[in-house]
C-alpha cells in the first residue's frame, strides 16, 4: 500500500485522483499548503503530493525526510517552487512533464481573443441589456506577428494555433529545435519586431524577469503580453507601469509572481493587500486568470495516471522515468 498525503488539495484533484485510484494506494487529502507548519501532516505517508503554488524550501525538505517521507511528487510540471539543490540525495522528487500541453496553449489564444476583441466586456454588457459596442473595437489576428518565447511542447502547439489564424511567427528558445521549421530569432528581435508576445518558457535564474523595464523599452507600442507560464517571469512592477504609460496595450497573465499568496482561493469580500494585482486587475486591458490554464478534464485524468504512475514505478523500480535530476542550473 503506498500512502500519500496531498497538500493544497481542492474538489477537482480529490474527484480526479478518486477515479483514477487502485487499491494500492491510500490517499489523504490536505487542504492547506505544504508549509513547515503544515510538514508535520506528512507524519506516516511514504509520498507527499504537491501542486505549483507549494514552496518546497530547506526547512519543509528536512522536515519531511525527520518524518520517513521517501517521495515528493510533484503533480505539476514547473519544479521552481523546490530547492533541487537542497533536496538532491535526501528528498527524490517526481513530476509530471506533460498533462495536457494543448490545455494551456488552447488558454493563451482564449485570453488573447478575449482580450482583443473585448469578450470580457461584451459578456458583463449584454448580461445588463446593454447592446452599445462603443470602446470595443478589436483587432485581426491575421497578418500580426507573435514573438514565442520558448518551443517546447505548449510553445509549438500555441504556434500551431497562431499559424491557423494566419499569423507571422518568430520564437526564440535557448535550445532551438533543430529540423523545424519554426523561425528562430534573437530575444531582441522578439522584442523589437512582435505585436504579441507569448511566454511559454520555464522559470529559471536565466529567465527571472525576463520581461522588464529594458525589454520592454524595446517593444512596439501596443504591444500584448501573454503570460501562461510562471508569473515572475515577467517585473509585475515595470508592466503596470508599461500599462499605465499606454506602451504595453494590453496583458492576459493566467500566473502572478506573488500568486502563491491569493491564487486558488476565493478572497471576494476580503481586501487585497497585492496593490499592483489589484491595480493590474483594475485595468480594462488586463485579464487575469487565477492558474488556470492547465484545468481541463483531460489534463486532470492525465496527472492523477501519471502521478499515481510515478508513485508505483518508484517503489517498484526503485527509479523513476520522471524524477527531476538536480543539474547545476536546471
Ligand atoms: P517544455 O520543457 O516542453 O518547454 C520549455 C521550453 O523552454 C524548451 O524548449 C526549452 O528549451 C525552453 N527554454 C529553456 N530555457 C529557456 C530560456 N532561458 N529562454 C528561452 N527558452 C528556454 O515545457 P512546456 O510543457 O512547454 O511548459 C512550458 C512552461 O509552461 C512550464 O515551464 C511551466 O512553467 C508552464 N506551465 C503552465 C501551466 C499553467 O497552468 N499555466 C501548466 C503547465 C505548464
């Protein structure tokens, strides 16, 4: 019997690892997040399973390995939120490297429409009878150019997407692929020369911030910034200031790089402390969803199979096909 304790647990990952379970596995599920506070709930389960918003640091690894915790599986694919280095030797950790890449690609492109041609406010309008279309003209998606940063498997798909809508692609990646036929492009011409940007890189040291106050001093007026990939990728700080500034004309951010404090749970009615989220969600071209991009049927049946399946191998194997393997800078 292999016994998990899942943290930061809602309704659709209880009703998704329910239906995909055997009798081997005994699941406990948490509500609260993976915390040094919350580490000792651990006591007694041979896997803990956390999700992206869980900061697995030194302290909360020591605590979990002091309780006999031999597995930490990520049910996610972003591992930035462990400190690998840390937990190399001690903690082995898992993840999920794909659910469903078309789940998050096929958001990017619902933000970017919603976006641009005002479905946000056409909704709230037309739910109130009110059938004026001042101040919700749009623009063709057609013929504009998206810069992609980032062509792994959610990347290619979100061009593929672009391409169907006749649209001019540039991507840049530190390993471009090699044998496609995407066009690779320097970060700054991804900058200089895009109508749209689109973030489908992982968070790393090298890509902290990677959208700042010199990049975007770089970018076309106008400019739409997608962001469905890990929120500090982007200063919060210089883009409200590029919004405020009518540079940067609009934002769709499905992630938030102070999220982790709010994201996942219902605050309506409370005050927000986040004075840029709520400034930044306060603007008529910005769209936010709370990480949601990843949440389709799909991709729910999809990490509870693999993330179940990486348990077992593990145990089994005494290896696992999907550990993430601490490298120097990974
Ligand atoms: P992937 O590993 O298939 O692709 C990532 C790509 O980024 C690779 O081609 C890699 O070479 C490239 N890359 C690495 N370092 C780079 C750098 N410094 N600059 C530019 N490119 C770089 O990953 P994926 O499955 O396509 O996922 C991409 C990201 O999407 C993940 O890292 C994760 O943060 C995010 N994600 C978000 C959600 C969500 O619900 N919003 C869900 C899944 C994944």
């Amino acid at each position: 019997m292999y016994k998990i304790a899942f943290f930061d647990s809602k309704e659709y990952d209880i009703n998704s690892f329910n239906s995909n379970t055997t009798e081997e596995f005994e699941l406990k599920f948490f509500e609260t997040k993976l915390t040094v506070d919350t580490a000792i709930l651990a006591q007694g389960y041979d896997v803990v399973c956390v999700f992206v918003n869980d900061a697995i640091n030194k302290d909360v690894i020591d605590m979990l390995v002091a309780q006999g915790v031999k597995l930490l599986a990520l049910r996610c694919a972003g591992y930035n939120n462990v400190d690998l280095e840390y937990a190399n030797g001690k903690l082995p950790v898992v993840r999920v490297p794909a659910y469903s890449p078309y789940a998050v690609a096929e958001h990017a492109m619902a933000l970017l429409l919603t976006s641009i041609r005002r479905i946000h406010k056409a909704y709230i309008r037309t739910k109130d009878f009110n059938f004026s279309l001042n101040e919700l003209t749009g623009f063709d998606l057609h013929g504009k150019t998206v810069g992609v940063v980032g062509t792994g498997k959610i990347g290619r798909i979100f061009i593929n997407i672009c391409r169907g809508f006749g649209m001019n692609v540039l991507a840049y990646d530190k390993f471009p692929a090699k044998d496609s036929d995407i066009k690779y492009v320097t970060l700054d011409e991804i900058w200089e020369k895009s109508d749209i940007i689109s973030l489908h890189c992982p968070l790393t040291d090298e890509t902290y911030h990677v959208i700042n106050e010199e990049s975007v001093e770089k970018m076309k007026k106008g400019v739409v910034i997608l962001n469905t990939s890990r929120g500090a990728l982007i200063d919060s700080k210089v883009l409200l200031d590029g919004i405020k500034k009518r540079k940067i004309g609009a934002a769709c951010l499905d992630v938030y790089e102070e999220e982790s404090n709010v994201f996942f749970n219902n605050f309506s009615g409370h005050i927000i402390e986040d004075d840029v989220l709520a400034r930044l969600i306060s603007f008529p071209n910005v769209i936010v969803t709370s990480h949601q991009a990843f949440l389709t049927r799909e991709a729910l049946a999809n990490i509870a199979t693999t993330t179940l399946g990486n348990v077992k191998q593990f145990f089994t194997e005494n290896k696992c096909d999907n550990e993430v393997v601490y490298k120097p800078n990974n």
